[in-house]
C-alpha cells in the first residue's frame, strides 16, 4: 500500500469504536475522500488539532484497493479556522457549506474550483467579512460552477429583459417574467441581477460589498437557496439553524 497525500480541507468528523474517528475530507486535486484516522480519539494523539472542521491540512494516507475508506496515517495543519466556530452563526455557515459540498459531489470527483472557492471564502469570514454577502458569494458561485443557475437577465419563455425581477422556477430551469410565469410563486428580488453580476467580477469582500440591504440579501438568498433545495431534492440539515 503506498503512502499518498493531498492538500484537503476537513469537511467534518464523527466517532467510529472507542478510539477512532472517520474523516471527511475535501481535496484540491483527490476530490471528496473519507478516511480513518485510527486512535484519532485518544489522549495526545499525533493528529492534535488537524482534524478540526474546516482545518486546511496535507493529508497522509492509504488507499486499499475496493475500499471506500481510506487509512489517514498523518494530518498536518497548514491553516486553522478555528476562532470561527466562537461565533455560532459562522460556526453554522461553515456547517452549511461543508454539506453542500458533500452532498454535490461524489467521492474522488476533482472540483478545483470549487476547492478554490470554499478556501477563499473562509479566509474572508476569518478575516471579519460580512457573514451574510459571504453565504450569498458562496451559494452564487457554488451553483454557477456546478451549472445549476438559470438566466436572470431575460425571460426564459419571451426573452424579455428582466428589469424589475422576475418569477422563478426551478423545476423549468427558469425565470420568467409577469406575463411569461407558469406560477407566481417564488418572487426574484430586482436587485439579484446587480449582484450576480457583482459576484462575478469580484473576490470574497473582506470589506465593502455588493450595494445590497440586510433584507435585500436575505430575499437573494431566498432564490438560491430555493434553486438549492430543488436540486438536492431536500433542504439542507444545516439550513435550518440559519433561518
């Protein structure tokens, strides 16, 4: 069995017999991995604090041939995000993003981008960003890579422009305007098109942002969560604790 290794971010962690702890790691180039980290539960053990939830680590282990769990050997810590988790809301945003990311993905399915998208959003909540255009960066993005985000700018049907908002639907993969709608249903908010097109041009704010009000975000995460909820085919566990 060759050692391998991989830069990976701790997704979470749960007890696995009286010793051990089984390990869900996200990689930038293995994809999703969950592994044993064996004796992980004693006293003083040689993974100290690596395997913390959002902790940047390199990663040591073994893969056994037909094996869906690999053997983590060693965990080094590159970067901790602990002092978040102080906060309950952050704690529980981090919650949130670590399930998306698990749920979406199958193991060992390479998504550097999204790698690249969930590290760069923690170092900006580390960093005091504004937790609410964060939550909204992360889930305009995540559904933009994985391309699950309809056309906001035009009518799906008519191909009208949508300048005051529109009317979503997720399961016609859509947005549509007044005339156009099948349902009135799930109302887009007329500032979600300025931030989109905020989001794409720009990094995770550590400060400034998106000219958008408390409740003009909250509408926006409204719509993404709604097109989130679809395609998971259930609403997030770690949602909940942040409505």
């Amino acid at each position: 069995m060759p050692l391998d290794q991989t830069e990976a971010i701790v997704l979470r962690s749960f007890n696995i017999g009286d010793q051990d702890k089984v390990v869900v790691f996200f990689s930038r180039d293995k994809g999703l991995l969950r592994g044993v980290a064996k004796g992980a539960r004693k006293f003083g053990n040689r993974f100290g604090s690596s395997l913390e939830p959002m902790s940047l680590v390199k990663v040591f282990y073994y893969e056994k041939e037909h094996k869906d769990l690999v053997t983590v050997s060693q965990a080094e810590l590159i970067e901790s995000f602990f002092e978040v988790h102080g906060d309950f809301r952050s704690a529980c945003t981090l919650g949130y993003f670590a399930e998306l990311v698990e749920e979406f993905f199958p193991s060992r399915a390479k998504e550097d981008l999204v790698f690249r998208l969930l590290f760069s959003v923690l170092s900006a909540i580390k960093q005091k960003g504004d937790l609410g255009i964060l939550s909204r960066y992360f889930e305009a993005w995540f559904l933009q890579i994985n391309g699950l985000l309809p056309d906001f700018r035009r009518c799906r049907k008519c191909r009208k422009r949508l300048t005051e908002g529109g009317w979503l639907s997720p399961r016609m993969d859509g947005v549509y305007c007044g005339v156009c709608a099948p349902l009135k249903k799930e109302e887009v908010p007329a500032e979600f098109v300025h931030f989109l097109g905020w989001v794409r041009k720009n990094a995770p704010p550590i400060e400034g942002g998106p000219a958008c009000s408390a409740g003009q975000l909250e509408d926006i995460g409204r719509t993404l969560q709604s097109i989130i909820v679809y395609h998971l085919e259930r609403e997030p566990k770690s949602l909940h604790f942040l409505k």
